[in-house]
C-alpha cells in the first residue's frame, strides 16, 4: 500500500446507462495519483470525467470498477474511517441567506461539534475577517465561495476537494479564491483544485493531472509536465541585425510580437554572441509552455466536447 499518497485509483471506470438503453464511458480506467502537501490541479474540460471522478472517491457515486483509496483505506469500503480528515465543496452549500457569515459557521460548527474559536480561524484563512457580519445574501459570489471553503474548514481537513471553485466569478473573485487555495496549500492542507481553466489554474497547482474524455492524458509536477525551457525571448534595438548575428551562430531566430524567439541551450550563448557584435540586449527571458498549449497539444484530434446527459448512478 502506498502510504505518501493521499488519493489514490486504479484502473477506475464508470459507465452509465444513455436514455437508448446503451452505455457510455464517463471514466476510463484512470490511474489517479495525488501526492501529500501542496495544490494538485485535476484538469481538463467540461464532460471529461472530472466531477465523476470526484463523486465517485466521496461516496456520491458507484464505481464500475477499479480501486480506489483515500489516505491508504480502501473507498468506499472504509471512507467512514477517513472522511472525517475530507473536506469538499462539490454543489454549492446551503446557507440562511438572512444570517451574517458567522452565524451560518456557528450553526455548522455546533452541528459537528467544533468550538467557535474554529469560526474565528477559518474566516481569518478565507481573508473574510470584517465581512463576517454581513448578511450571506449581500455577499459577492466570491465571498460566497469563500465562506463554503470556510465551511469545509471548520473540521480541520488535511485534504480539502474544489470541484471548479471559481465557475461564475468575476476576476477580482478568481482572484481571491485563487490566493485562498494558494494558501491552503502552503499551509500543509492537500488540495485537489478540479477545473477546466487550466491558464488560471497553473498559478496555483505544484503538480496536476490532466484528463480527457475520461482517460489520463499527462500527470506529474508542474515544471515536469512543461518541461525545461529551451526558448528565450529577446528584446533588442535592432531585431534585424540581431536575427543576423544569431543566425551566424546557428541559434535559430523566430519573430513574434515584436521580439526575437532564440532556440540555446544556454542563454550565455545569446548574450555572448550579441555583446561581441555590439548589441545589446533590453530583455531576456525564458518562454515557458503553459498548461492550456500543453492541453490542447496533448488532445489534438480528439473530440471533447461534453458527454451526452447521464441517467444514472
């Protein structure tokens, strides 16, 4: 049993039946692996199998088959044992719209049994502190999302489960909830980030998994995933004469958006090559590949559009 992981599947699969009487493939043994500590992003579009897979580890939905397991015991054989340390915002949570931010968190805290100091700490995570006593309903769907991660918080999980956390939100609430779960993640909680936003989500995750149509694609750390750059842009007063020298080198040159794209293995070789001829450089930097090329590399030429209703569990 591998013990450093906290969610775990093995060939997971789940079929559904179609209004036709046939079945279909929502997910197609997946081999999920998310390591402790840090944010794991659970990528991919809309219909490929990402909020199944969610149910399915939180005993909301039954698995055709496949293992599955959540710090080590096996689901959902023993998800009684370890969901007290799962916290999740799957749907959206039912608050009294009448009542302040903290009064929903002490009607939740004295159901599970949590001091109302736990109240005061999770505002203060969520950076809700002095909104607390504002009516849920005047709050922004940001704040809105930020009191259900809260909530979930109330328990002290050491994995907590977004399912696209930011769906609806403006970018001042991307934003919030996207310096949340930064911080969750920094704070030792594991959080499994689901979404299909994959620019937005690269500036959060250390390590992600991406599928489609049900199927692994890719897992891995971020930089893993991405790869070393090789390409470096470079800004200077005279591209031509710089596209000159570099050419000379064999360093290959690309035009794009009013700098140079130089292919070397080491960007001394740029600088070198250039300082000796008199140019100067104004900037020079990496070009890193972000998640949502490497998504659309990895998917190219297959469908992935969202799946036809489901009507069953």
């Amino acid at each position: 049993m591998t013990t450093d992981l906290v969610i775990e599947t093995s060939g997971l699969r789940k079929e559904f039946r179609n209004r036709r009487g046939g079945t279909r493939v929502a997910v197609q043994d997946l081999d999920l692996a998310v390591p402790a500590g840090g944010v794991h992003g659970f990528l991919g579009p809309n219909g490929s199998g990402k909020t199944t897979t969610i149910r399915m580890l939180l005993g909301l939905a039954r698995a055709t088959s496949g293992s599955m397991r959540l710090f080590g015991a096996e689901v959902p054989r023993a998800l009684p044992e370890v969901i007290g340390r799962v916290g999740a915002v799957v749907e959206s949570p039912k608050f009294v719209p009448n009542f302040s931010g903290r009064r929903n968190l002490q009607l939740l805290a004295g159901t599970i049994g949590v001091p109302d100091a736990r109240v005061d700490a999770v505002l203060e995570t969520v950076s809700l502190e002095g909104r607390e006593g504002d009516r849920y309903k005047g709050y922004s769907l940001g704040m809105k999302q930020r009191l259900a991660i809260a909530a979930t918080l109330l328990k002290e999980p050491d994995l907590l489960i977004l399912d696209e956390p930011t769906n609806g939100l403006d970018p001042a609430g991307i934003r919030e909830i996207r310096e949340t779960i930064r911080g969750l993640g920094e704070s030792g909680v594991t959080v499994l980030l689901s979404s299909h936003i994959l620019a937005e989500v690269q500036q959060v995750c250390t390590s992600a998994t991406i599928i489609g149509n049900g199927r692994l694609l890719a897992s891995g750390t971020v930089d893993e995933l991405l790869g070393s750059s090789t390409t470096y842009r470079v800004v200077v007063p005279d591209r031509a004469a710089a596209t000159a020298v570099l050419n000379r080198a064999r360093l290959p040159v690309q035009a794009v958006d009013g700098a140079l794209h130089v292919e070397a293995d080491n960007p001394a070789l740029i600088t070198s090559e250039l300082g000796q001829s008199g140019i100067w450089l104004s900037e020079l930097a990496p070009v890193r590949a972000d998640l949502e090329s490497y998504f659309l590399e990895l998917t190219a030429g297959e469908s992935l559009g969202a799946h036809a209703e489901e009507v069953a569990s």
